[in-house]
C-alpha cells in the first residue's frame, strides 16, 4: 500500500453515483427483467472510465469503480453465488432487521424516510457455493482498463465482510448464524483473492462491526454484540483473508449512511479493539481501518 511523507493520500469509501442509463439497466435486471449482457458491459464499462477520471481530475490519489455494475455493495453477490434467489420470506425478515434502536425511538422521523423502491430482497435459499465469476472479472478488467488511462496513484476495489453479508441477504438454509457466516466466508474468499492477485487493494466492507449493534443485533447487550458477533464476524473475516498479503487490504466500518438521528451509535472505542485483529493492516502495530463519519459523528 502506498504512503507519502509529504501529504496525506485522499481516498473515499467506495461507492459513487451511477449514471442514469446503467441505474435503469441495473433496477430493470434486479427486478427480473431481460437486460442485454452486451450493452449493460458497455454501459457499466464507459461509467468507470468515467468516474475513474473524475476522481483522478479531482485529486483523488487512491480510487475505485465507484461499485458502477453493482446494485449494492452486498447483495450483487447474488449474481456470482448459488443458494441466493428473491425470497418473500427474506423481504419480510430484512425490513425488521433494517430497523434500528434510534429510528424505533423516533417513529415520528422514520415516517419521513425514502422508500427506495421495489428491489427484491434477496435470501440464502441453498447451500452457497462460488459458481460464476464473470462479472467480478468483467469489473476488474474495465477497473484495470480505466486506470491505464487515468494513470491514478493507486487503485482500491471492494467487496463485503461475510458478517454484513448476514445482514443483507437472510438465512433461510443454514441451521444456525455460525454456520451461515462460515459459509458466507468460504464463498467471498474467491472475491477476495481475485481482487487482490488482479494487483488492486482489497478494501473489505464491515459495516456489521458498526452499524449491526444498533439494528440486526438490537436485542442484545454491547457486551453480547461484541463477544458473540464482532469476534465471530472478525474471525470468519480473518478465515477468509488467510494467505493474502495484509499491507494488500485495508477495512472500512461504519454507522451506515441512512438519514437517521443516529442515537444509538455504538461508541468506537467499544468497537476499536476488535477490529484490531482483522488481519487488513500494515504492520503489527500500525492497523489499516477507515471509519466513515456519518452526520458529524464518528
């Protein structure tokens, strides 16, 4: 990973704005709909090209594809995984587990929220397996193409924890949450390792050391979040990781960047420690963790 001893590297959290063409491509293939595989290539293809040189023009020395083929940062795992399918079963379980401690306190403002629309909710249906890379070579090659021509300090691509993963395409196969994260693991080690060998940084997306205390995980103490999910979470994390190069990845928590009061964030210092031990960081002593501020709070 590269440093400087004359600025601070600038860098962002990974997802940028769609263009409205591949926006439509993306919602019309998420809701079922026949999308031409050759013209959504060359829609998501032009998009990073695009948005690769936005960032560089901005002075964005370490950038990414701004997750342009992706509709979420999680659930487009779908699309590469067997055992995941729509499920009106998991719609109905990822509304509760999207609720949080602080908007239940404060229905008034959870009345004013967005509906974000009609996007299936996706559940694990099967045992999980890693069937298709595709499209994660089809990202990597348009990231790599954009950055031949844009010439950036360092290039960054994402891919979600197995722990968030939980959060966001539900269990409705594995007979406990263990084993599902274990199997969730297996699965991204393939996203992990290709992202990685493809000479990019991996950066692992773990909102669920964050965010999940104050909505998937509300019925439990700090205490009970931290010993029973975090250390699991970073364990399975830390299963999936093992053999790659850790100055190669670096780890992005957060609080989420729903509008919401944000009441009931966990502190970070009862966090910190545990995210810690995930093994993306540059030495023993010197972690790589991003921490997204959200509504001016850490």
């Amino acid at each position: 990973m590269k440093t400087s001893t004359d600025r601070i590297l600038t860098t962002h959290s990974g997802s940028l704005p769609r263009p409205k063409p591949l926006i439509d491509l993306i919602l019309r293939r998420e809701t079922g709909t026949a999308v031409d595989a050759q013209a959504f290539e060359a829609e998501a293809a032009k998009a990073v090209d695009d948005v690769v040189a936005a960032q560089v023009a901005a002075g964005i020395d370490i950038i990414s594809d701004g997750e342009m083929s992706k509709p979420s940062y999680t659930t487009y795992i779908r699309h590469r995984a067997s055992g995941i399918a729509p499920d009106p079963r998991a719609a109905e379980q990822g509304r509760n587990i999207m609720l949080g401690r602080d908007l239940l306190a404060h229905p008034d403002f959870t009345s004013q929220q967005r509906n974000f629309g009609s996007v299936p909710f996706p559940g694990c249906v099967g045992e999980l397996r890693y069937q298709d890379r595709s499209g994660l070579d089809r990202d990597i090659a348009h990231l790599k193409a954009a950055a031949a021509k844009s010439q950036p300090a360092e290039v960054f691509m994402t891919a979600p924890s197995p722990g968030i993963l939980t959060r966001f395409i539900i269990n409705l196969h594995y007979p406990t949450e263990d084993a599902y994260v274990a199997a969730l693991a297996d699965v991204m080690r393939h996203e992990y390792r290709a992202i990685v060998e493809a000479g990019f940084l991996l950066q692992i997306d773990a909102p669920d050391l964050g965010s999940a205390r104050n909505n998937q995980y509300r019925h439990l103490t700090d205490d009970e979040f931290r010993r029973n999910i975090a250390e699991r979470n970073v364990a399975a994390l830390n299963a999936a990781t093992a053999g790659l190069p850790a100055d190669r990845m670096r780890l992005h928590i957060c609080w989420g960047n729903y509008e919401g009061p944000h009441t009931h964030d966990l502190p970070l210092l009862k966090i910190i420690d545990i995210a810690f031990k995930a093994r993306p960081q540059r030495s023993a002593s010197r972690p790589l963790i991003r921490v997204t501020i959200t509504n001016g709070k850490i």
